[in-house]
C-alpha cells in the first residue's frame, strides 16, 4: 500500500474512499454519464431539443455526453494507460475534479430547467433520474481522489483549485507535427465555436458555457493549455496565419446569415478592444470615454458615403479612401484630446476622457441644424448608408462561391477579417517595437521610466492616436454594416455595445496586453446577452458580478499576460511555477549571513 492510499487525513480527500474505489467511481461515473443521454429524459417535446428519444441524444444531452466522455478520458489517464499520459502532464487531481464538475453541472441545470419550464419533476422520465444520478458518482469519486501534495482534507478542494505543480516541458517533436496538431487544435475550436454561435435557444447555450469553462479550466490545470501556449509560441506565424484560416472559413459553416451578422459585431469590437488595449494594456492609461473614436470613424464614413441624409449627400469615397478618412479623423480627435490631458494621471485622466465620451455624444446629439450646425441630423443619425463595391462586388448581396453562399452580413465579416489582419499586424509590431517597450515601462512606473530619458507625453499621446486611428477604421465598417449611425450606443454604459464600459470589460475579461484577449473578451461580452435574452436588460449587473469573480480569482484576465500574471500571483498560486535554482530544485531562501 502507498503513502497516498493510507487512511490519514492528510493524504484523503473530501470523502473517506480509497484511491482506487475514488478512480474506479469516477471512471464508472464517467462513463454513465456519458450514455445516460441516451436515453429519454422527458416525455414531452415542449422542451427545447427533443429529449424524449431513446438511443439518440438531442440538444443539452450532447453536452453530457461530451462532459461524460472527457471525464472518463481523464480517468483513465491517471491509471497511467498508456497513449493518454499526455492528457495529465502535470500529474495533480484538478483537472479529475473540474470534468466531473462539468457534467454534473451541465446534467443537473438540464433536470432543473426541465423542472422548472415544464411544472414539476412528475416531467423527468426514468431516463432523467438515471442522468441525474450518473452525474453525481463520478463528483463523488472526483472529491474522494487526494491532493498530489499533503495537506489537511478540508483544504483538499482550495487545493484543487489554486495550485498548479511544475508542467515538464513536452517532448521535441518534428516541426511538421507540430503544425499537424495546431491545425487540428484549431479545427476543434472553430468546431467549438460555431456551435456556441449556433445554439437556438438559451438554455443550450447556458450548458454549453458550463462545458465549455470547465474544460478549459480542467485543460489549463491539466498543462495542457500551458504546453499549447508554448507551442504556438514555437510556430508564432503559423499559429496566426490557422486562426485566420479558421476565420474565414466560419460563415461557410453557416446556413443562416444571422450568425454571420454576430461573427461582424465581434470583429468590430474585437478590433475597437484590441485598439483600447494600446491605451490600457500596453501603455496603462485608464480611458473610459474610448468608444467616441468608434463614433467619429463611423460618423466619418457616413459623412462621405454618398447617403442621401448625409450633408455632404454628393460626395462619395470609395471603401479605401472613406477607411482611410474615418481613421485620420479619429487620429486627429485622439492627439487633439490627448495634447491637453496626457500630462494628467490615473483617475485625472479617466475623468477627463468619460467627459470627452460624454461630450462627443452630445456633440453630435445637437449638430441637427437647431441646436447647433446642420452636420450629423442630431438624434436621427445618418441613414441610408449604401453598401460597399469592392473590386466589381457589392457586399450587400449574396454571392456564390464553390458552392457555398454567403450572405450581406458573411460578406462584410471577411472584410473585417482582413481589416482584423491589418490591426493584428499593427498591434504586433507596435507592441514589440521600441516604443511598445516604452509602453510598457510608462505602464509600470512613470516616473522611473521618464527618469531613464524616456518622453512620457510623447509615448502615452502616441498610444493614444494609434488607439483611436484603430477605433476609427473599425468605425468605418460599422457604419456601413447598420446602413446608419445615431448617437445612442457612443456613451459610456448602456444595455447594448457598443460602449465604453462594454470595450473596457472586454480588455480586462480577456487579458490585458494580450493579441486573443481583447478578442476572446468581445466575443463572450456580445455573445452572452445575445444569446440569454433575459440579461440584456441586467447587463451592467452581470459585468459587475463578472468583474468582481475576476478580480478576485483571475485578475491577469482569461489569457494571461506573462508579466502581468507574475505581477498578481504570488510564487506556488495559479498559474506560476516556483523559483527554482539552476538543477530544479526549489530555491531556498537563507538569512543573511547563513
């Protein structure tokens, strides 16, 4: 018998099993899960997704059999069966736990909403109860399983949860399978993707987050999303060039041209996000009025797009010259507001940029020919804003390629795909540029790096204007995107994006100073009002709550900045290996003198 199997409570879990009762639970478990969904959970089809087949799963059960099926894969994979070693490679429990969780969690929402939709748990067949059951055995068994390192039973849970042993670095393998596999890695996540856009109804989308999060966080506690970080770092380019692949070939996966209408909005927030990320994550510079340079590249397009409401309805650029125009406007505004203020600091400077946002939105409220000059048509905006003509095509309508047909809204989502590649690129080679690191220094402490001979107004006003210019382009697309622009959605918080406190949440949700980020921010911050209707109208409270869960237990953002989880992360928490010394030993820390 191992130390491990002993009875103490220093070496148990959460409950009194034996590892090999816990494992032997947990893989059981697992693997019931995964075939409770098929069978029939309710008699009734009011339920969205049809649960009432025997032998085929339908709508959330898909969702059980995946946790099912991951739960038990992990299972075996601490029986040390070989070809599955690698699923574990930081040889701890968490990612046991986090599956298991996973699975219950999505199975029980399902019985309880069915429950509570339907009048009653008289609504569960007896497939239902089984599910319910199934589910919890291999969280029993998961809970059972002791922590790597010792320490009291009742910390076993925390433990799970905040430590994460040193990950070996993975076995060199050749450059062509490494490509191999971040293709197929990034054909799973377009997979994953294009069925959380996919997902009709609210509850399945609900179920599919909690698969979803706790995978990724078994995945992460696993080191696997650590050895994935690593090798993309390995084959940078090729990396970026499979995530726009992946990009471009999501509306051919679709049928439906609504869901090419939501891939548009998360690249144009996307790329406003990755613009106020110059200004938060790399420079440090807390703006809260940023979605005003969205609104003058939008205003700007409309202005110039040959809208009969425009003021200037004769005059029509072409797609090139209008982009160029929205972000030289923007540019302009950005140096304009920075020249004054960038010599104010930290909650000086956040207040004079909300009044900017503030003043931006009245601006135009009142450029109706009354109130002030006859420029924007005040409130009722600029509409009728036509569709682009690029190269002989109009993207407002559908066009055929190799069998595929793509829609109005697929068609402006490649745009922003390429206009995406353009931000990206800018991003990249600002960030690791001279002045970038200039960024980055002001970021930490202003006043040492102005000491080393740095300019610090000229580097923050830079950060601004290349900021806003980003802003501004993305503003262009938008406006033709809504053939209109009004001035509602430009103010700091609202119930809908655009909005300063929308972009800023997406920045710091995803991952300060970070290329995905700001990406992955925008995606679930559209996404999750978009799809859980009831939200729409509590928005702020769930960005509140949201934030306060993030600051609390991951304040470096989703995807993590190197520097800035070093910075949050004390040495042995989340994330962040210990000192070691030159033969990997841990580091000791000695008295002076000793």
């Amino acid at each position: 018998m191992t130390d491990i199997d002993k009875t103490t409570p220093d070496t148990r879990g959460l409950l009194p099993l034996t590892l090999a009762a816990a494992r032997a639970l947990l893989l059981a478990g697992g693997i019931a899960t995964a075939a409770s969904a098929f069978l029939a959970w309710t008699w009734t089809a009011e339920f969205p997704g049809d649960l009432t087949i025997n032998g085929y799963p339908g709508g959330l059960q898909w969702l059980t059999f995946t946790a099912g099926i991951i739960t038990a894969l992990f299972a075996l994979a601490s029986y040390g069966i070989r070809g599955l070693g690698w699923l574990l490679p930081a040889g701890n429990n968490a990612p046991l736990v986090l599956s298991a969780v996973s699975g219950f969690a999505t199975t029980w929402f399902t019985i309880i909403a069915i429950s509570v939709e339907l009048g009653g748990l008289a609504n569960l067949e007896p497939g239902g109860w089984i599910a319910a059951v199934a589910a919890l055995l291999p969280l029993l068994g998961a809970l059972s399983l002791p922590e790597k390192s010792t320490g009291n039973a009742k910390d076993t849970l925390k433990a799970y949860i905040t430590k994460a042993d040193k990950i070996p670095a993975p076995t060199p393998v050749a450059p062509w399978v490494e490509r191999l596999l971040l293709t197929v890695i990034t054909m799973i996540g377009l997979g994953v993707f294009t069925y959380g856009i996919d997902t009709e109804y609210g509850e399945l989308f609900i179920g599919y987050l909690i698969v979803v999060a706790f995978t990724a966080w078994a995945l992460h506690t696993a080191g696997l999303l650590d050895r994935l970080s690593r090798l993309a770092a390995h084959n940078r380019s090729f990396t970026l060039a499979m995530g726009f692949v992946a990009a471009i070939a999501f509306p051919f996966t679709q049928t439906n041209d609504h869901y090419a209408n939501i891939g548009v909005n998360i690249l144009i927030f996307g790329t406003v996000a990755l613009g106020l990320n110059i200004v938060v994550g790399l420079a440090g510079l807390l703006d809260l009025g940023y979605v005003a340079f969205l609104g003058v590249g939008a205003y700007t397009a409309a202005l110039v797009s040959g809208s009969e409401f425009s003021r200037f309805s004769g005059v029509q650029f072409p797609f090139w010259a209008s982009a160029l125009t929205g972000a030289a406007a923007s540019l302009v505004f950005g140096v304009l507001i920075g020249a004054p203020t960038l010599r104010l600091r930290g909650d000086y400077l956040a207040i004079v940029t909300l009044g900017f946002g503030e003043i931006f939105r009245i601006a135009i409220n009142n450029m109706d020919g009354d109130s002030g000059p006859d420029i924007t048509n005040g409130p009722n905006g600029i509409a009728a804003i036509p569709d682009l003509k690029l190269f002989g095509f109009n993207l407002g309508e559908s066009h055929d390629i190799a069998g595929f047909t793509l829609g109005r809204f697929a068609n402006y989502y490649l745009l922003m795909v390429l206009i995406m590649a353009i931000v990206v690129l800018v991003y990249t080679r600002a960030a690791d540029s001279r002045i970038g690191r200039s960024w980055i220094a002001i970021r930490e402490d202003e006043t040492a790096a102005t000491a080393m001979g740095i300019n610090g107004f000229r580097v923050k006003l830079i950060a601004f204007a290349l900021g806003a210019a980003l802003a501004g382009l993305a503003g262009t697309v938008s406006a033709h995107v809504t053939y209109s622009v009004v001035p509602t959605p430009y103010q700091f918080a609202g119930s809908t994006p655009p909005n300063s406190a929308f972009l800023l949440a997406a920045v710091v949700l995803g991952g300060m100073g970070t290329v995905a980020g700001p990406l992955l921010g925008a995606a679930l911050l559209y996404l999750i009002p978009e799809k859980l209707v009831f939200l729409q109208e509590k928005q702020l409270l769930a960005f509140g709550i949201a934030l306060i869960l993030l600051m609390r237990f991951r304040p470096e953002g989703i995807i993590a900045n190197r520097r800035r989880q070093l910075e949050f992360h004390e040495t042995g928490q989340l994330d962040v290996p210990e000192q070691t010394t030159l033969t990997d030993e841990p580091a000791v820390t000695t008295k002076a003198g000793a």
